[in-house]
C-alpha cells in the first residue's frame, strides 16, 4: 500500500494534477495579455487581433487537449501497482513544484503575448487561453478514463525534473493506485470533502 505524504524526489505525482497545472497561469496570464493588448491598436487594429484570437483560440483548444492522448493511453495501459514503499505526493506540492519550476517560461510567454498585442492585438493573449481550456479538457480525459478502470495513475517525481511533461520520453511507465489514494480527485481537481453523515 501506497503512503500518502509530502513527497520527494523518489516520490509519486498524479498524472492529471501535472496535466492540468500550467492551466490556471495560462488562462489567467492570456487573459490579462488579451485585455492589455485590447487597449493598443496594433498594425492590424483591435477587431481583427480579437478576431484573429478567437480563430487561435478555437483552434488551440482540441490541438491541446488531443496531443499526445496515444502516448498517456499507452502508459496508462501499461500501469503497474504502486509499491508499498512509494510516496505519493500531495495535490499542492506537485502544483507549486512544477509551476515554480515553469514560472520563467510563463513570465516569457505572457511577455510575449503582451509585445505581440503591438502587432495583432489581443490574439496571442487569446492562444495562451486557448492553451489553458486544452489542458482542463485533457485531465478531464484521463479523469474519466481514471474513473472507468478504477486506477489514478502516478507518474516518478523524478522523471518531471527536466521539463515536467508527465508522458515525454523521459517517462517509461506510470504506476496506478486505488481511486481513493491521495488528495487529488479523478482528473487531479481537488477532492471533495466527504459530506458528515
């Protein structure tokens, strides 16, 4: 049986909460970057940036969410049972390390959304969004998949150190536990508290 804990290096993280952490920041670093450059009237004026945003924003969202599905599922497929000795580790400790460790790129990538509203306003700030939807969708995918055979599936803290992508090469199997292990819910949102009887 698995122990729940604050995790470390060897520890485990849920694959859904990785997912799913770069969501929040985009969503509300593209919508900042978008109301900024709504205020500047770029080269291509405010009504075809927000326009040309929208498209991006539609575009980005099933691109995000269907990346890579064939490789989570694979690994999913081939989850073997957490140990008796692994840790697993706690919803807000996998948050805080992987956006402490991407806090750099997402100051960029707001940075550049910002300076590209001088050209098409608004319409990078809209793409990051975008990005941001893609990304609850996809661990709302492996929730319901979670949900459906039973298992959360956990992936070693020390294969995210480089980058943190839950199913890049680095990552050769996850590891599954029951569906009540740990504080994350199917799909790595916050479990409820149980109603008291």
């Amino acid at each position: 049986m698995a122990r729940a804990g604050q995790g470390g290096g060897r520890g485990l993280a849920r694959v859904a909460v990785v997912v799913r952490a770069g969501a929040a920041p985009l969503w509300w670093l593209g919508l900042l970057a978008a109301g900024v450059g709504a205020l500047v009237p770029g080269l291509t004026g405010r009504r075809i940036g927000v326009l040309a945003g929208a498209a991006l924003f539609v575009i980005a969202v099933p691109l995000v969410a269907a990346v890579r599905r064939g490789r989570y599922a694979a690994l999913a497929g081939s989850a073997t049972r957490a140990g008796r000795y692994d840790v697993l580790q706690d919803r807000a400790v996998t948050l805080r390390n992987w956006r402490r460790g991407h806090r750099w790129w997402l100051l960029l990538a707001f940075l550049a959304a910002v300076g590209a509203s001088f050209a098409v306003p608004a319409a990078a700030g809209l793409l990051m969004a975008g990005c941001a939807v893609g990304l609850w969708l996809k661990s709302g995918w492996i929730g319901r998949r979670e949900e459906a055979d039973g298992v959360l599936l956990w992936v070693r803290v020390d294969r995210l150190a480089r980058g943190g992508r839950p199913a890049g090469p680095a990552v050769g199997s996850y590891r599954g536990t029951g569906i009540a292990a740990g504080d994350a819910a199917p799909g790595g949102a916050r479990r409820k508290a149980a109603a008291p009887a």
